[in-house]
C-alpha cells in the first residue's frame, strides 16, 4: 500500500485528453492505492464552490467514488483552484489540506505545498497571491454572480498571460532560500510540490543534513505522478510506474 501524488492537472473541457486519463484513473485506480494527494491546480479554474461548469460534475463525481471505495482524498489549493471549499470537500470525500501541510508518508515526514508560495522572487506575483488569499476579497468575490465572477476571472487570466510572458523564467522558478526555509521551519528534509511544470528530483543538503526536493510535472503530455510506498520512491508517468492506461 502506498501514497499517489499528483499536481497541476489543470482539468478543463478544453483539454479533454488529461480529463478522460483521470477519470479513468480515478474509475481504475492500482489496488495498492491507499492515499492520493492532489497538490494544488486539479481544475484549470475554480470559480466558487457553486461552479458547476463542466467537467467539474464529472470529476467530482470520480473523486466521490474514489473516496467512497475506500482512498483517502486530500488535496491543496493551486493558483488555478485557490477557491476550493467546505462545499468541494462535501461533494468529493476529499479533505482540504492548508499549503503548506507536514504529512508522514510511510514513516517519514514530508513538508507537502502547491509550490507557488516559494517563488518569492516573483514580487509581482505574490502580491497578486496575497491579495486572492485573503478572505474578505475572497468573500466579495464569491457574492458576485458566477457569470461575473467567469467575466473578471477572463479578464485577470489574460492580463495575467501577457505578465508571463514579459517575466525571465528563473523568477519564476521556486527560490532556493525559500524552500530551506520551509524545510527548516517544518522540521522536515523532505518536500513535494508542483506548480512550476518542471518535473525532477533534486537532493541537496539542509543544515549539513541530506534533503529531498520533488517537483511534480503537469498532465498536459503524460500523467506524471510520485508513487511512495515502504520501499521508496518514484517519479514518472502512471505508464512508467507499472499502471499502464
């Protein structure tokens, strides 16, 4: 039995071929499954609990049935997804864990975070992340029709496009003071986190001590995944892990 990780799924209509791989993943999953971690961005976007646009009935009608069959679900806000709620964790089975989380995955302590908070070189960014996460804005956000809300959430995803692309890559990479930080704040030598889309295990040292950064990769091309269990870890596509499609 072992624990599933995944990240930056970024679920939408218009990316069908994602959506039906999960879906079936979630109608099939390996019967050594025990606990799945979605760490942030399942949906491409999250408007409100009562958004029901699609596919969003039909994933969490998946993740219900996961979760009922006996998966323990948790998930992390993403960038994309930030207004998931008590009415997501009702619906699904799947609990909303705050970013970030320490879990222990077979004995070992591991600091769990959607990844966007240790980009700190980004200023322009995270006072954007500031701001989307404070709860009074979330709330007047929320009061406005869902047909506002789908206009203002267009207008800020294509200023926010036009942003990307003026920005150097590597500001918007996670900074490595911010993740020692992390690490040393938590107690831990271990973290797991998506968001930059940059697949890779990275081992460096913590205050003399060995540490592990993972980063987990999107669902665009393939699923990729972390699988860990009592003999290890490993990253790769569900393919590469011994599940097939």
């Amino acid at each position: 039995m072992g624990c599933l990780f995944v990240s930056d799924l970024h679920l939408s209509s218009a990316r069908p071929e994602p959506l039906d791989r999960f879906l079936a993943f979630l109608r099939r999953p390996p019967r050594q499954l025990r606990t799945l971690y979605v760490l942030g961005d399942l949906f491409d976007q999250w408007l409100g609990d009562d958004d029901d646009s699609a596919p969003h009935p039909r994933v969490v009608a998946g993740l219900s049935g996961l979760s009922r069959n006996g998966t323990a679900c948790f998930a992390l806000r993403g960038n994309h997804d930030f207004l998931l709620g008590a009415g997501f964790e009702a619906a699904t089975g799947c609990r909303l864990l705050p970013d970030p989380s320490v879990v222990h995955v077979s004995g070992t302590p591991v600091l769990l975070s959607h990844g966007d908070a240790l980009c700190t070189d980004d200023v322009e960014y995270q006072q954007w992340r500031s701001y989307s996460r404070d709860q009074s804005n979330q709330r007047a956000f929320l009061d406005l029709s869902l047909e506002t809300r789908s206009a203002q959430a267009a207008q800020l995803r294509r200023h926010a496009d036009l942003r990307v692309q003026l920005k150097p890559q590597d500001i918007m990479d996670v900074s490595p003071s911010a993740v020692s930080e992390a690490l040393r704040a938590h107690g831990v030598h271990h973290l797991v986190h998506g968001h930059t889309h940059r697949p890779a295990i990275h081992r460096t040292t913590l205050d003399g001590t060995p540490a592990t950064r993972i980063v987990l990769g999107d669902w665009y091309a393939k699923e990729t995944a972390l699988w860990w269990d009592q003999d290890g870890y490993q990253l790769g596509s569900l393919e590469e892990l011994g599940w097939g499609k």
